[in-house]
C-alpha cells in the first residue's frame, strides 16, 4: 500500500482549521501555518507533476468530468464577473473576497487531487472522503464545545452574546459550522449502521444540536429540525426494510419501524433537556457577569439582548420582523430603474454595496444607522448579481445551481449512497446565499469544499 505523502496528512488538518476559522473567527494563525506547511510539501512531494503537465492536466479533467456542465457555468460566472471590475465604480471589497476565490480554487484542486487516489469510487466506501466528513464533524464539535467553556473562562474569545453561544459577531455562520458538522458525523454513522442510541450518536447530537439552537440562528435551527425529522424518518423506515421480507403490505406499521421512532424521540428529549439546562446557566452566569460589572463600577461585556429561546418566543408572537424586505425592495426598485444594457450587464463589481450607502429610501434610512448601512448588501446573491453583473451574471449564477441539481437528481435516481449528504448540504448552501452572504457563493468556503467533494 502506498505511503501518503506529507501534504496528503496535511490537507484535512488545513481543511478543518479552516471550518474552526469560520466558527471562531480565528484559529491564532494555525490555519495560515497549516496552509504554508500545505503548500510547501505539496510543491516539493508533487514537483512532478509540473513537469508532466498535460498528464496532470488530463488526470485533473476526468475528475472534472462528472460536474463537467457545473465547472463550465461556474467558469464562465467567474469570468464574467471578473469582466464587471473593468467598469466598476466601487471596487471596495476585491481583495476580501478573491483571496477566498483564490484560497478556495487551490483548495478545490488539492481535494480533487487528494481524491483521485482514494480507495473507491462510492463517496461512503472511501477512506479519503470519511477523513474529511470526520473534519467537518470534529471542527463542528470542537467549535460547539469551546464555546460553552468560553462562557465560563472567556480567555480566548470575548464574550460576545451573553446569554447566546458564538465564538464570533455572525452567530449564522458559527451555527452553520456545527449544522454541518452534525450533518457530516449523522452521515458517517449512518453508513456503519450504528445503533439509534450508540453512544457516538448521542455524543454527536448532545454536543452539537443546543449549540446550534442556543446561537439564536432561526434559520439553521429550521434547518436542523428539518435534518432531524428526515433522519428519523430515513433511519425507521430502512430499519423497518431491513427487518421484513414482506413487501407486499402497505399499511404505516409496515413500513415504518416505530421503535426507531421512539428511538429518535428519547435523543430529541435529551437534546431539548440539555438545551434548557444550558439556557438557565447561559441566564445565571450572565447575571453574575452582571453583578460582577457592577462591582466594579463598569460596563458589561457581552451584548444583552436576550437569550436564545427569548429571540424565539418573540418570533412565534409575530416579533423580530426581518429587515430583509426592506433591503430586497431597494435592490429590485434599482434595477427596475436600469438602463437596458445596464439590465444585461449591471453597474459593476460592488455595486449592491454602493447603494445602501447612497439610497434615499426612507424605510432603510429608519431602519439602519450609517454605520451599518456601509456594511449592508442585497442578502441574496440573484438581486446582487443583477445590480453587479446584470442579466447575463445573474442567469450564469443561477445556471450554475441548476446545473448541481441536475446531477444531484441523477446521483439520487441511480441510488449512489452518500447522495442524501450533498443533497442537504448543498440545499443549504444555496438557500443561505438567496438570504444572505455579503460576496456571493463564490466567497461561500462550503460551496466549494462540497462541490470538490461531490
């Protein structure tokens, strides 16, 4: 059996940091220092490869292939928007977002590279794959862990939410890092056939699952309660398959294994249990970070606005109503104002951030201070796309999107395991850049680590 090169020991250890990073905000340079080791052993262990160039070249292209029409809209997307800089009048934020491009491109081609000489051509059979499924589980769990202790002994990270759990400012992307985590770890378990109530699935859901509804992201909690009806629902009915011979019943008991159910339902008990205990700890170490400050005649740290389950009730008694409608109309009321080839091409790189800055609209000007309208952008990367690129970069996005669920619906119709993993993540993926993401999926880090995995 060959030895792995050093580069090949490297990469998950890089692609975990890197998880952490996004969680955390940082990892204390190791990711940077993983990431020169990476490059540095790579160069050296595979000088070959650029001496055999149109080899490489074609080994790379037939793992390219599967995702052919995906690479090819993606390609194009990126070269368009690239063309868009040529005319922008608010080139703010290049740099921020191509050295994610350029970090990730690298990334997408080691993991290809990595790939191409794993064991199987099945995603759960393959050793390669798992290793970097247990990244994304073990960065998720650590991230979820550290934040709980941080509370406690706030020596690393400030506190930032008192009474909610984040490492960082954007408690969404700290909360999508332990979402696919748990995702990730449910996958791995899921193809040994563990028990229901093994103690590596229990560990997994206890750790991750109050993380995710503690950091008060209402959308990755929908998301996680959505994975765990699925899961439940999957997990009951294969079991129930795998139990019985007679397939000719088509009655509920018949399909459905209804121990599996109540399974699922004592780890959901837990998972709410364990939530509740450490919402009332979260409540009564703010109190005492409180009456500490006071003591001391200063200023509390960590932003009072509510714990968790707080932010919840209020959106279920109609509260908390989103900004984004807000945000949205500006966006469409601009482009609708476009000249036609302004219409087809946009107004250039950057501007669905110019015009926050500059709107007159009465309802953004209320509902935002100045300070924050400089960070605003259109929250969905379609409207962005238009105002950026036009017509043209909007089509080319979405195209790109089509082109995944294509092949994803194909994977699922000639019954590839592991298809359900990329099914949900990437449906996340997706859905979190029509709500959100400042620069689009292209500075989105799970877009490209998926789609290379894929």
């Amino acid at each position: 059996m060959r030895t792995k090169c050093v580069w090949e020991k490297i990469l998950p250890i890089s692609v975990g940091l890197m998880l952490y990073e996004l969680a955390a905000g940082s990892s204390f340079y190791l990711m940077e220092l993983s990431l020169v080791l990476l490059a540095g052993s790579f160069l050296f262990e595979e000088r070959r490869l650029f001496m055999q160039l149109p080899k490489t070249i074609s080994t790379l292209g037939q793992e390219l292939k599967r995702l052919c029409w995906v690479w090819i809209f993606l390609g194009l997307y990126l070269g368009w928007e690239i063309v868009t800089l040529g005319y922008s009048i608010y080139p703010e934020g290049v740099f921020d977002k191509y050295k994610v491009v350029f970090l990730m491109v690298c990334f997408t081609i080691l993991i290809l590279w990595y790939r191409q000489k794993g064991t199987s051509s099945e995603f759960l059979m393959d050793n390669r794959r798992k290793t970097l499924l247990f990244v994304f589980a073990v960065s998720a769990m650590t991230a979820a862990v550290l934040s709980v202790i941080n509370i406690s002994f706030p020596v690393l990270y400030p506190v930032l939410y008192g009474r909610r759990l984040s490492l960082r400012l954007d408690y969404n992307l700290f909360s999508q890092v332990v979402l696919f985590g748990l995702i990730a770890g449910e996958t791995l378990i899921g193809a040994r056939q563990e028990n229901i109530l093994c103690k590596k699935r229990l560990f997994l859901w206890l750790v991750c699952a109050p993380a995710v509804v503690l950091s008060s992201s209402r959308r990755n909690t929908i998301f996680l309660l959505c994975f765990f009806v699925w899961t439940m629902l999957y997990t009951a009915v294969k079991i129930k398959k795998e139990e019985t011979d007679s397939l000719g019943k088509h009655s509920l008991k018949a399909i459905v294994s209804w121990k599996s159910v109540l399974q699922w339902a004592a780890v959901l008990m837990g998972v709410i249990v364990l939530t509740g205990l450490m919402q009332i700890y979260l409540d009564w170490q703010y109190e005492r970070m409180e009456e500490r400050a006071r003591l001391e005649n200063r200023e509390v740290t960590g932003i009072s606005d509510g714990s968790a389950l707080e932010r919840y009730e209020q959106i279920a008694q109609g509260g908390g109503e989103s900004k984004r409608k807000i945000i949205w109309s500006v966006a469409i009321r601009e482009y609708t104002d476009f000249s036609l080839t302004e219409k087809l091409t946009g107004k250039g790189f950057g501007y669905d951030r110019l015009l926050y800055q500059k709107t007159d609209d009465r309802e953004l000007l209320e509902a935002y201070a100045p300070e924050s309208r400089s960070l605003l952008s259109a929250h969905c990367f379609v409207l962005a796309d238009l105002l950026n690129s036009g017509l043209i970069g909007a089509v080319l996005g979405i195209l790109v999107w089509v082109a995944i669920g294509v092949r994803l619906l194909k994977m699922l119709l000639a019954g590839e395991k592991g298809t359900m993993f990329f099914v949900i993540t990437l449906g996340i993926t997706f859905a979190n850049n029509l709500i959100s993401n400042r620069y689009g999926f292209l500075y989105d880090k799970y877009f490209w680590l998926l789609l290379s995995m894929l």
